[in-house]
C-alpha cells in the first residue's frame, strides 16, 4: 500500500519509508529554526530587499549547479510550466519579500505564531481542493498543535511585544503565500521528485529576482557588512533555500501536505532552544508545556488515517 500524489492510499504501491520522511522532516525544522535568528542578524545591517535578492543569488547558483550535475531532465515538461512559475512566484519573490518586510517591522514571536497558522491553512487547503477528506483526529491534531505554540509564544512574552501591526500583516499574507507553495507543490513534488520540483521553482524564484539587482544589489554595502551578516545571507540561500526546501519537498512526495505542514509547529520550540543555546535566553516552564502540547498534536495529526475524498458519480 502507498500514497497517490493526491494522498490517496493506492493498492499495489510501495509504502514511503515514514522513518526517513520524518527525520528529514525534524532536521527540516532545526534548519528553518535558525532562519529567524539568521535574518534577524542579517537585517541589523542590510535591508530586507537586500537580503532576499542575495539569499535567492545564493540559492539560485546552487540550484543551477545541482541541475547542471546531477542526471535527469534540466527542465520541466511543457505540462507543468505554469505549476513551476506559480509556485516559483509564491514560495520566491511573494513568500519571502512580504516575510522580510515584516518581520523588519514585527517580532521573531510574532511571526512564529503567525507561520503555527500554516497547518491549518493547508489541511483547509487540501479539503476544498478535495485532496485529502475531514478527519476529527487531525483537526484536533492540528489545533492541539496550536495552542502549544501560543503557550509557548506567551512565555516568551508574546503578550507584551509591540509589533507593528503592518508587519503582522505582511507575515500573515506570507503564510498565504507558503500555503499555496506547499499544496500545490505537492503534486509537482510527487511526480517528478523533490530535487527535480524544488530546483525548478527556486530557479524560477531567483530569476524573478533579477529585474531588482540594479535597486537592491548594493554590492559595497554587502562587502562592507561584518561576517556574521554574510554568514546569516549564506546561510539563509544554502541552508534555509536549499537544504531546507529540498527536505520539505522530499517529505512532500511521500505524505500528505497536512501531515507535513504540522512540522512547522516545531519551530517555535526549535527556535526558542536554539536561542538559548546561542543567545543565552533563558528557558521556561511554558517552553515545556507548550512543547509537549506541540509534540501531542503533531502525533494526533501523523497517526490520523488518509482518507481519499468523496467519490462524486455523475448521472449519465
């Protein structure tokens, strides 16, 4: 028994090996962890567009290189074309740009309980779409996954951060944009591989980049940035845009988005460790709570059977 790119469990199909899905998974979360932290340091001294224009520089050379290297079709069939502009449009310039900008304007906080929605958005995503059927366990898995992420959130003072309400919303339509990329990467994903589906719409991402090099370059302001800012760009194009995306569409063509998307709900924790393990803030009882409330709605969500939609039979 496996999984059709639509979710729908086929007879006769070679079941994912869920072991190795879900570890790229939890290192998929660790990397993205550090994105908040790396862009935060990157934007103390370059500006958002910046920082997004040489991110997808980065990534768009590696991406290139993978294609150029590794055996296989170098570019997609005529059929997929406008799935690959799509998705390249909404997980590159749109995704992205509005992610950056808001977060100049908002909190790292802010911006994590914004992206805990991203779970919700997809399984809602997948329903209308009619790719994956209402289960009550992952509903509950989802939304249990939620209130941990607030509970983590407010321990780490959500509830008296000031962030700008334009920024809230420039992350929030961000997310949208994230939603679309992971639902309908999907189907690309499954049938063409994630390397082949991941460099196709990050390629295409950095191109539509390009028009903005002679506004945004600003070549001295990069080489006279410390190497920590560098470092934080490097690693946002190499580790977040291609590591991280490839690991996301890999778990993509193996299992249903919804069961994907709950990973992103690990963040927070993630990225509330990682900050003190390198930021030296302290720890707290809600980081254990809200982390476990995390943990229970991500095993409700992945233990929630797939069930393939309604089959609608029409009259003759």
């Amino acid at each position: 028994m496996g999984a059709s790119p639509t979710g729908v469990v086929t007879p006769g199909a070679v079941a994912p090996p869920l072991g190795r899905v879900y570890s790229a998974l939890a290192l998929q979360v660790l990397i993205s962890a550090g994105t908040y932290l790396a862009a935060k340091r990157a934007m103390t001294e370059l500006s958002p567009f910046t920082v997004v224009l040489w991110r997808f520089l980065v990534c768009g050379v590696a991406f290139t290189l993978l294609l150029a290297l590794t055996p296989g079709p170098k570019l997609p069939p005529r059929s997929a074309w406008k799935r690959v502009a799509l998705l390249g449009l909404m997980g590159g310039p749109v995704n992205q740009t509005l992610f950056f900008s808001g977060l100049s304007r908002s909190t790292s906080a802010h911006a994590a309980l914004l992206y805990a929605l991203t779970p919700l958005g997809v399984y809602v995503a997948s329903l209308v779409l009619g790719r994956e059927r209402a289960s009550r366990r992952a509903t509950a898995g989802i939304l249990t996954a939620l209130v941990g992420v607030v509970v983590l959130l407010l321990g780490r003072g959500l509830a008296s951060a000031q962030g700008s309400v334009q920024g809230d919303l420039l992350i929030l339509m961000a997310v949208v944009a994230w939603v679309i990329y992971t639902t309908e990467g999907r189907p690309l994903a499954a049938e063409h591989g994630a390397l082949r589906a991941t460099a196709w719409t990050m390629t295409v991402a950095t191109a539509l980049q390009l028009p903005l090099i002679p506004f945004v370059l600003e070549p001295g302001q990069v080489w006279a940035a410390s190497f920590a800012a560098k470092a934080s760009i490097v690693y946002l194009g190499l580790m977040t845009s291609v590591v991280a995306y490839l690991l996301w569409y890999y778990a993509l063509s193996k299992v249903p988005a919804s069961k994907v998307a709950i990973f992103s709900n690990l963040q927070p924790a993630a990225t509330a460790l990682a900050a003190w393990a390198f930021l030296d803030e302290a720890l707290h009882w809600e980081l254990a709570l809200g982390g476990a409330l995390v943990l229970v709605g991500v095993r409700l969500t992945q233990a929630a059977p797939v069930k393939p939609p309604p089959v609608v039979v029409r009259a003759g």
